[in-house]
C-alpha cells in the first residue's frame, strides 16, 4: 500500500476519533533518521504547497487539534498525550 492511501486512511480514521489514525499521522510529521520525507502529490493537504508527507501530515494534525498551523511534532505528540482521553474527531480540509 503507497504512502498516499495511508495517508488518507489515517485522515478518515482521525477524522472519526480513532487513536491508530493519530498516531499514525504523529509518526509521519517527525522527520526521520535519514531525512528522507515522500510526496503525496495531488492528496496533500489544503495549506501545504509541497505536497510533503511529513508537512500534510503535521497540518492534518493541527487541524484536527484546532491548534496553530506552527506547531512542530513534539509539541502535537505533547497535546496528544494530554487529550488523547477526551479527543472525538474533526474535519480536516
């Protein structure tokens, strides 16, 4: 399975409120040990001009979250671990 549908599957599930869609979306917007990050081309997210997984990904996030647009990874995983029990979805442009 490409980046690109999972990358829209963990949206959807985000969306509903489920934890795996999150937490999938959390370890893709943390740059990794190679620096390496894939394109989703035309699936990006709304406000992202690269089409960047890592960069669609952190979007979705602060969406979903209904926080600013520059937060960085630690500070999502850092809301996350705060909300987790209480967090019921959301739309995601």
């Amino acid at each position: 399975m490409t980046q690109i549908v999972w990358f829209i599957a963990a949206v959807g599930l985000a969306e509903l409120g489920v934890h795996e869609g999150i937490d999938w979306l959390l370890a893709q917007s943390r740059p990794n040990e190679f620096g390496i990050d894939q394109s989703l081309w035309q699936f990006r997210h709304v406000e992202d001009p690269r089409g960047s997984l890592r960069e669609s990904s952190r979007l979705s996030l602060c969406e979903l979250f209904r926080i600013p647009s520059r937060g960085d990874a630690n500070e999502l995983a850092k809301w996350w671990e705060r909300q987790a029990s209480t967090f019921g979805g959301g739309a995601v442009r």
